[in-house]
C-alpha cells in the first residue's frame, strides 16, 4: 500500500518568512520604522514561555521588532484588558499577540476583545471571525489560515470536496471550516458530542482534526486518498491523528511537529507586516 505524501509545513513556512523578511525590509526602508509586535503572556506557563519565544525568534529573523510584556500569574482581567488596551493605543505597536491559555480566573473573550481589530494579527477578535467569514479584508486566525496556506502550497483546491473538520474552538475549529467554505467546500463541522464519528470522517476529502485528544483520528477511518491536516498537538509531540496508520490511506498528511505548526507563526508573522504597511500608510509593501 503506497505511503501518503508529507505536507512539509517547516519548509513552507521556511519561504513565507523569507518573503515576509523582504517586505519588512522594505516597509522599514521606506517609512523608517519597522514593524512591531507585542506579544503578552500572563503567568509562566512553560509551553506558552517557549511558544512566545519562538516567535521572538522568528520576528528578528524576519525584521520584525518585538515586544515582550509578562504579567503574573495573579492578573486580573481587568488588568489584561487595560495592558491591551494601552498597546492597541501605542502607534508603536502594530500586531498583538495575546499568548493563550492565561488561567482560569481571566475572562478570555473579554480580553480579545480589547485588542483593536486593526492590531489583531492573530485574528481571535470577533471583528476579525466576522471580516475572515464574510470574506472582507481583515486578519484571518492564524492556524486556519496556516492550514489553508498549506493546502494552497501543495496544490489542494477545496472547491467541491467534502471537508470535515473535528473540533469546534472559537480560534482553530469554527474559522478552518468558515475557511475552507469561502473556498467552496462542503464543510460538516464535527466534535466531542458528535455520533458515529467515524462515519462522518470517512466522508471526507479534506480532514481538518482539531479537537486536542491524541490520536483520535484513526487510519481505518481515512477515506483513501483523503488529504489529512492534523492542527492537534497533545504532550509528547502526539497530534489528533494517528500518524503510522493514516498515512497508509491518506494522499497528503501533515507531521506532527513540522506540518501546521511552523505555518501558524508564518502567518502570524506575515499579518503582522500586513498591519504594520496599513497603519504606515503603505499598504502597497
């Protein structure tokens, strides 16, 4: 039984930033300033302190300025919506991150929703839902818009195929499958409630499993040919797919690490030029 294609998302993303790296040096030598995201991170989260520092990371490398605000673990919500407000205030500024999760006791959705629309780089505000559904200018959410990158990048037209996508999150599920809709898909979206799972799966062309539980996508449930993205990561580097099996079915599938990962913070990056060629006035960069 052949063996499914890789979806290399390392060296996808690789090329984005290379792009995005030129345009930030040309923003930069045009207007003087560069482009500058604010990452914030509330508590010590080890994985989210490794994540942010990956970013850092990939913003120098590709000329981006960033700017790092920790807060305790202790912050209030009132206190993260006034720090996020003052930098969608700060004209030196132009993306915001806002590193999830941040501890139960803080109203997520209420600090989204201080980021300024035209700063939310990650698109986790409800402006940015409404704009990525309708199909208007805006910041799409960064992993969705990485997935459909990726199935640009290996040649995947959605138009026509079933896709379903496993999971429902307001930053991942719902806007892959807003995404994938927009491109013409037929899109069922499916979860932890949903019956006969398997069943639906087999349906599909495009599998999108996006739910955080290891493994649950199984290769038996792999309609042959089906292209596979597993935007899932559970500890221990495992994704929501299982990889060995799927990939006997499966055309294309993506690792875990190395598949959606790298394209999330590509585009991250490449909607934090974005933003910053806007605010700038020069949106042609």
């Amino acid at each position: 039984m052949s063996q499914a294609r890789l979806m290399d998302g390392t060296s996808l993303a690789r090329r984005m930033l290379e792009e995005t790296g030129k345009r930030a040096a040309g923003l930069t030598e045009r207007t003087g300033t560069a482009p500058c995201l604010a990452t914030v991170l509330v508590g010590e989260d080890p994985a989210s302190v490794t994540y942010v520092r990956m970013k850092q990371n990939r913003c120098r490398k590709a000329g981006i300025t960033s700017r790092h605000v920790a807060l305790p673990a202790a912050t209030t919500t009132e206190e993260l919506v006034g720090t996020l407000e003052a930098l969608s205030a700060d004209p030196g500024v132009h993306g915001i991150l806002l590193q999830h999760p941040m501890g139960g006791h803080i109203d997520e959705r209420a600090a989204f929703e201080a980021i300024a629309p035209g700063k939310d780089v990650d698109g986790v505000t409800f402006a940015s839902f409404a704009t990525m559904s309708f199909g208007l200018p805006g910041f799409v959410s960064c992993t969705p818009g990485g997935i459909m990158r990726l199935l640009d990048g290996y040649g995947v037209d959605p138009a026509g195929k079933r896709a379903v996508v496993v999971g429902r999150s307001a930053i991942l599920g719902k806007p892959a499958g807003m995404l994938l809709l927009a491109r013409d898909a037929t899109v069922t979206y499916c979860h932890s409630r949903t019956r006969d799972l398997s069943a639906a799966v087999r349906e599909a062309d495009i599998v999108v499993a996006a739910v955080g539980r290891p493994r649950l996508i199984r290769g038996q449930d792999v309609k042959p040919g089906a292209v596979v993205i597993d935007a899932g990561y559970n500890p221990g580097n495992i994704g929501d797919v299982d990889f060995d099996s799927a990939a006997e079915r499966a055309s294309l599938i993506t690792p875990v690490p190395g598949g959606v990962g790298p394209m999330t913070i590509a585009t991250l990056l490449e909607q934090t030029v974005d933003a910053a060629a806007r605010q700038l006035g020069a949106a042609g960069v």
